[in-house]
C-alpha cells in the first residue's frame, strides 16, 4: 500500500501540473483571439511603434482610421466627453485618463537663407516619455506631430514597449501639442495664466488638442486655419487657458487669442506664455524673459536664421532642470520642406529627424 501510495502521488501531480499547464496556454490563447478580434484594425498601427534607440522617444504611423470627421460632428465640451469618444471609437470601452499638467513653452517663425521658413518650438513639462507621431488620414493632410505620452497614461515605468502596453497609445492623434502638416501648416500651443476659454455660441465645440488635430488634418494655410477655428466653441483643456501659433509655407504667422471668449487674431512671429493682445498683454504664466531673448535675436537678424542657428535659438529659451517645467523636447519644423529636427530633454547634441513622405 505504501508502494502504490508513493507511485500515485507523481502521478496525480503530473495530472495537475499538465492539466494547470494547458489552462495557461489555453487562456494565453484566449487573450490573443480577444485581443485580435477587438483590436484587429489597430493592430498593424500597433505594430509601427518603435522606441528610438536607448531614448523614451517613441515613433508610430497611424495605419486606421481615428474617426476625426465623426467626432467633428458631436464635438466635445470638455476632456471628458473628448476621452469617451476616444475609449469607444479607439480604445473599445477601456479606461484612459487625459490629462494636461502646466506648461510653459516658447515658439517662433524665422526665415532662412535659403528662403525656407522654420517654425520652432520648446514644450516644457516634466520628464516624461514622448511621442513623435504620424498620421495620413484619408480625408486630410499627412501630418507629423508630438505627443507628451504622460498625458495618455504613460510614464518612466509604463511605456509603450510591450503589444498589450501599446492599447492607449491609440489615443494618440487627439493629444497632439504641436506638429506640421503636408501643406506646411505648422503649430503650436502654449498656456497662459487665465479663465478658461469656454466659448457658448451654439456651434459644435473642441477641445484644445482636438483643434490641433483639426488644423493639422484640414488647414492648407493659416487663413484655412483661422476660418476653422471660427467654426467651433473652443473650450480649454484642464481647466487652464491657451493660445495657439500658426504659420504656414508662405511665411504667414499669428497667434490666436480668445479674449472674454472672442477669437483674436494677432500678426506675431514669436510667443511665450502671456497674452499679445494689447488689452491683456500684462496677464499671463510668465514667460517675459524667454520672449524678449526671442524678440532679440529675431529683429537683429531681420528674422534669418538657418535651421541650426534656430535650434540654437531653442537652446537660448530652454527651462533647466530647476525650473518646475524643464523643456521636454525642441523642435524645429520646415514649412516649406515639411520635415522635422527634434532634440529630447535638452540634449542638443543629438537630434532627431523626420520627414514627412
């Protein structure tokens, strides 16, 4: 008895181990089949995302339709009803939260001599991963753009380095914070210091990086740009207050203001975070500093700069790692040869290049 009571007991241990063993792959396998039967149409923009080098900068092409035209009709009062119509169209009821820190950033268009035109643009937040994403929707313009992933859930610890960590970089195209266009449109926004925008005229209304998306996607030049944004309430995203600069391959430049909730079009080349509009140009998150080293060099150089001499000038404006809001990236965008130069964390030693094909 005690024999067969030793024989037995390997026995029954294998049976549980080979049994508990095909349940595992059995439910790895079920995983799969769910997750390409829901993300079947997602998974080859899954699949374009690339970790550059030994860096947090993170590259995809966005291979599927992200339903712009659709959430151009509801439109979206507040982050909120912005990360529903993502969670449902994109991410297929999963839970993302969307969320914009303080940001102080510096932007400016200048000439070269070859007669390009550069846009550049410091975002200056905390250290977080970023995202340089493109995307060539059917029913508008290539684009390139960059993404603060933070504001889509990721961080140092959770990165989009894995199939399963890839779901909420879907959400990408709607958390643009600058980027350039086919046409040469490029932008950027800035926070100011101020009410939140929240315009009530009874039009379909966006948020702040929805109207980013928006002009990326349909604006051939800032006139078409501006004509857009008139079509739409715009309510400011966390609760904080924006304005945006525009310019385009012509060499167009402004910046748009919404004062007391009215669409102000200003003619400027260069901006920090204070309003330009006359009337409240005192008000703002600062900034003056950064501005008048912009204002600087631009009118003493009659606004020409080679592309270098603009990273240069990035450079000049950056915040240090002391500041609460250290630059994250810098970028330079050429509206007329539609590429890109980015240089992550202030390391300017090493950028990073990118075109638009």
């Amino acid at each position: 008895m005690v024999l067969n009571s030793a024989t037995e007991k390997p026995k029954r241990i294998k049976k549980v181990l080979k049994a508990t063993g095909i349940s595992v792959a059995a439910l790895i396998i079920v995983v799969i089949i769910v997750f390409f039967a829901l993300f079947h149409n997602e998974v080859a923009t899954i699949m374009t995302v690339e970790q550059t080098g030994q860096t947090d900068l993170f590259t995809m092409e966005y291979k599927n339709d992200y339903g712009l035209d659709d959430f151009l009709e509801v439109g979206a009062s507040t982050d909120a009803e912005l990360v529903g119509f993502i969670s449902k169209r994109m991410l297929k009821g999963i839970p993302l939260s969307f969320e914009l820190p303080d940001l102080g950033c510096s932007t400016f268009l200048a000439k070269t001599p070859d007669n390009d035109y550069i846009f550049g643009r410091n975002f200056d937040n905390k250290d977080t991963p970023v995202l340089m994403l493109t995307t060539k929707p059917e029913n508008g313009y290539k684009s390139l753009s960059v993404v603060n992933l933070s504001f889509i859930g990721y961080d140092k610890t959770y990165l989009p380095d894995s199939l399963l960590n890839r779901i909420l970089i879907l959400a990408a195209p709607y958390a643009p914070l600058d980027g350039i266009n086919e046409k040469g449109v490029s932008i950027g926004v800035l926070q100011l210091d101020s009410v939140s925008t929240a315009q009530e005229s009874g039009k379909v209304k966006i948020t702040t990086t929805a109207a980013i998306r928006l002009i990326l996607d349909k604006a051939a030049n800032v006139d078409e740009a501006i004509e857009l944004l008139k079509q739409y309430d715009m309510r400011s995203s966390a609760g904080a207050c924006y304005h945006f600069q525009i310019s385009d391959a012509s060499g167009r430049s402004v910046v748009i203001e919404y004062v007391n909730n009215e669409l102000v079009v200003l003619d400027e080349d260069y901006a920090t975070n204070f309003y330009l509009a006359k009337d409240l140009e005192a008000e703002g998150c600062g900034g003056y500093e950064r501005y008048d080293i912009l204002k600087e060099k631009l009118e003493s150089s009659d606004g020409i700069l080679t592309a270098d001499q603009g990273m240069e000038l990035l450079e000049a404006v950056k915040q240090g790692n002391d500041s609460e809001t250290p630059t994250q990236w810098s970028v330079v965008y050429n509206n007329t040869s539609k590429t890109a130069r980015l240089c992550l964390h202030m390391d300017y030693g090493n950028p990073h290049d990118f075109k638009i094909e």
